[in-house]
C-alpha cells in the first residue's frame, strides 16, 4: 500500500523507477490505481522486451517510445520511486 501512496504523491510528476528486478523507468505519472501505475516515459528512452528471460529479442531491443505510450508498472514490483 506505501507504493500507492507515494505513486499517488507524485503523480503528474517526473520521475525515477526502480523495479524489484533491477529495471529503471523515467517519466511522468499518468495514473495510479490500487494495484498499477501508469508511465509516460521521457523520449529517447528505450524499450524493452516484455518477453520472459530466453524468449523473444531480450532486453534493450526496440524502439524509442513516442510521446502516446504508457507503460503500465505493478505496483507490487516497485522497489523505489524518486523525483527528479
């Protein structure tokens, strides 16, 4: 529940993630709900496979993300949320 809370404090806000599994996200705060938050990353940043480890072209494969993607991030997976 505190991931809820803080994605809710800085919401429309620019940030920094960090997820459990070493990945870090930069944008801004769309949307929250009880169990996602919703990212618009900064451009130029990259995306990465959404594929398990082993299947599909891997992490850092992709394309710059235009300015109308989200990224939807479990808040379950959180592991920090900064400012920035």
């Amino acid at each position: 529940m505190e991931a809820y809370y803080n994605c809710m404090r800085c919401k429309g806000r620019k940030v920094r993630i960090l997820t459990r599994d070493g990945r870090e996200y930069r944008g801004v705060i769309k949307d929250v709900d009880r169990h996602c938050v919703y990212l618009e990353p900064e451009r130029g940043c990259v995306r990465t496979s959404s594929y398990p480890y082993g299947y599909g072209y891997g992490y850092g494969y992709g394309y710059g993300f235009s300015s109308s993607d989200i990224i939807t991030l479990s808040l379950f997976t959180l592991l920090a949320i900064a400012l920035i």
